[in-house]
C-alpha cells in the first residue's frame, strides 16, 4: 500500500504542476488540496518519525536558521541569474501564477497546509519508506530525485531550481534527523519569506 501511495502523490503532484502551466489552474485552488492530501496519506500509513536521530529542539533549532540561509541563497542565485531573460520571466511567472491571494492568507495556507502535506510525504513516507529497503544515503537521494521530477511538469526555470535546491537542504537535513521536523521547519521559514519579501519584482499588473 505504502508503495503505490508513493506513486500516487508523485503523479498526482506532477499532474496539479501541470495543469498549472498548460491550462492555467490556479496553484492555490489545486496546489493546497493535492499536498494537503498527500500529506493525509503519509499520516495514514502511520506518522512519520520527527527527529528520532537528534533532539527535536536541536533539529528546530537548526532548521530555521537553515530556512533563512536557504532564503538568502535563493534571493542572491535569483539576483544573479534573472538578467538571464528567460529565467527572469520565470521567476516572476512564478509569482504571477499566485494570483492576488492577501498575504495573511497565502502564508496560513503555505505555513498550515502545503509545506507541511509535501514535507510529510516526501521526506516523511518516501524518504522513510526507502530508507527500510535502500538504506537512509540511497533513500535520500532517490527521493530527492522523485520531487525533483514530480516539480518538473511546472514547466518553469525558478520552480525546478526551487526543486532541486531546496530538495536538496530538505532531503539533507532529513537524512542527518531521521525525521521531519527539521526539514518542515526550514521549508515553512523559506516558504515564508519568499512569499513575504518576493526575490523578483511582480509587474503591478500581475498583482491586480
């Protein structure tokens, strides 16, 4: 059962990321409910360990300031590479996509629901379940790869470094707590300050 849960979030995420880009779905309205519910799946199989590897003060203790760095890394790459003309679009396509959602409530919705539906299954029931027969390195990676390729149908340059980058620090500090805690506090800190200080400036129109 566990198995084909782990195949069915990964396509059912990779479908919502697509039809975000090819039929112009709302991320929020289809997004929330396809990683809450992949979050729900990963609590029925049983929950997942927090930090069972190092005390889950010291996971939350690492984890925000993991969050922060991640954010100042992302804002710096983004500085950077978004004179690159099609990465810039991306980027900004990237927050465009959010529509005009005030933030108190996409941050209850990212903080409460997205953030942690994905770190539950992806580095709570796929990471962990791989662990059991792979071993915690090869699990971790082989995860990693999976998120990665469940957020390439977005079809967007800041989306799959997003993926790749951050899946990369969460899937780490995974694999060094045994758990979820520290990955889900530095995720919802990162998703929290891209969302409140924006790394690209939205078009006024796009906000409207």
């Amino acid at each position: 059962m566990e198995a084909a849960m782990m195949l069915v979030g990964l396509a059912g995420e990779g479908t919502a990321w697509w039809l975000v880009a090819s039929r112009g779905w709302d991320v929020w309205r289809l997004l929330t409910p396809v990683l809450a519910a992949m979050g729900l799946a990963a609590l029925a199989v049983g929950p997942p360990p927090l930090s069972p590897e190092v005390d889950p003060w010291v996971a939350a203790a690492l984890g925000l300031p993991a969050g922060v760095a991640l954010y100042a890394a992302t804002w710096a790459f983004v500085s950077i590479v978004r004179r690159w003309g099609r990465f810039g679009r991306h980027a900004a396509a990237m927050y465009e996509r959010q529509g005009s959602l005030p933030l108190a409530l996409a941050l209850a919705l990212s903080v409460g629901l997205t953030v942690p539906g994905e770190e539950l299954f992806w580095r709570g029931l796929f990471q962990g379940e791989l662990a059991g027969s792979l071993g915690a390195g090869p699990a971790a990676l082989a995860s990693w790869a999976a998120f990665v390729l469940a957020n390439l149908p977005a079809a967007n340059l800041a989306i799959a470094a997003g993926a790749i980058v951050g899946g990369a620090v969460w899937t780490l500090l995974g694999w060094w707590s045994g758990g979820v805690l520290a990955p889900l506090v530095c995720h919802a800190v990162w998703a929290s300050l891209m969302l409140s200080l924006p790394v690209v400036r939205v078009p006024v129109e796009a906000e409207a």
